[in-house]
C-alpha cells in the first residue's frame, strides 16, 4: 500500500504493548504508542494519527462514546477495539458508539494487520469532504427527522438519543424507503464488506431502534420475514 495509515497504539501493558508496536512496524512505518487514554489525546492533539488502536484494559471503566470523542475530535479517525472479552454485548457496545472493528485478545498479529488495512481501504475510498458536503445529509417524514449532520434524531418533536450504528442503520434504512436489503447488505453498507461478524448485530440494532421510535400511520421499520428489513413509508411522503 503506498500510503499506510500513521498509527496509535493505546496499550497499558508494556510487554504486550511492545510486541504489538514490533508488529505493526514490520508493515506500517509510523506507530505511535501511549500507556493512557489521557496520554494518547494529548499526543493525537500533536502529532494526529490515521488509524487509532485501543485496548479496552487501558481505559478502566470505559464509555466508548466519551472515549472515542476524546481521542477522534473530528469523528473520522478509524478505531479498532481489542478486548479480552468474549462478551457479545461487550462487542456491539463497541461498534454502536462507533469503533470501526473489534477483535479479541490476544489478536493475531496477521489478522490485526489484515483488519487495519482492510478499514483503511474503505476510508480511503470514501468520497472527499467536499463530495460528501454535497449530498443529501438528512431525511424527513411526519414527525420523523433522521439527520448525519449532526447525528441526531427527532421523533414527535423529542430528541432521540441514538449510537452511531443505530442512527447510519436508521438512515440508510429511510433515505431509501420501501426497498427492503437483507442483513447481510446491511452489515456490508454500515460496516464494511470487510467486516467479518453476525448477522444477528443487524437484529440487535433493529429492535434497539424499534425501542426508541414507534411506527407512525405513514411510516414503520417492517420486518421482511425470510430477507431482512425496510423502511415503509406512504406514498403521498415519498
């Protein structure tokens, strides 16, 4: 790859900290390592990262929405999280505050570097700010507004809080009304086509969302038994 992403490792262990970093350097030439969160958005603040790694360890009692604002200011650093943990619910919470991937501990140093590349490929393919100024940013319906502005929904004049999967989820969902995708599309758009995981995060997130929104006389998010979801709108709002 001619362009390889600068890298930040936030690790607390030295040891696995120092094998890591030994790792990566065999395939990336930049990589930063900080023991802290606190150190790591310090050193960010400096010198920015393109690719950003965290052990969840690292940061004790972790909110990943506050981390992540913290260490990715402008929102566009890719993160990928590394966890001792099995827990599925560990992982989604993760993904739906917006890391990019998560793996578990210890990873394989291939497969780390295989996933780090693959999320860069699709950040460098992702169309320039300003292509991405000019398009269509949010989406409307009665008592229904799903904006990627500012990343904020309203439904029946309330302001909606909503994880960043969830409310990509419920976008793609509405910007495209009455077309139904299967999960697997699903996964591919919100997360990668090389996001390997189940289609049952789709699931999660759906009846999340379902949680938060309930369907209107002239919209609803409808299962489509045996293929996936859509988003069901009236024609006369289409």
């Amino acid at each position: 790859m001619n362009n390889p992403p600068k890298i930040m490792l936030v690790e607390h262990d030295i040891q696995t900290a120092r094998m890591l970093r030994d790792a990566l350097k065999a395939r990336f030439p930049e990589v930063q390592v900080a023991f802290d969160g606190a150190t790591a958005a310090r050193e960010l603040a400096i010198r920015p990262a393109d690719f950003i790694i965290l052990d969840k360890d690292t940061v004790p009692r972790i909110d990943y929405a506050d981390v992540f604002r913290e260490l990715r200011p402008k929102g566009s650093t890719p993160i990928l999280v590394l966890s001792g943990s099995r827990d599925v619910p560990e992982k989604i919470r993760a993904l739906d505050a917006g890391a990019d991937d998560f793996l578990e501990k210890p990873p394989d140093t291939r497969e780390l570097v295989s996933r780090i590349l693959a999320i860069w490929r699709r950040t460098l393919m992702s169309p320039p700010s300003s292509a991405r100024r000019s398009l269509p940013k949010c989406v409307e319906y009665p008592q229904l507004t799903i904006s990627l502005s500012n990343y904020t929904v309203t439904c029946d004049g309330e302001a909606i809080e909503m994880p960043p999967k969830e409310l990509e989820l419920l976008y793609f969902l509405a910007s495209s009304p009455n077309q139904v995708f299967t999960r697997e599309q699903l996964l591919n758009h919100i997360w990668g086509y090389d996001y390997i995981g189940d289609a049952r995060t789709i699931d999660v997130h759906i009846k999340r969302i379902r949680e938060k929104i309930k369907d209107h006389e002239t919209w609803s998010l409808d299962t489509v038994w045996g293929v996936g979801y859509k988003f069901r709108a009236a024609a006369e709002v289409l």
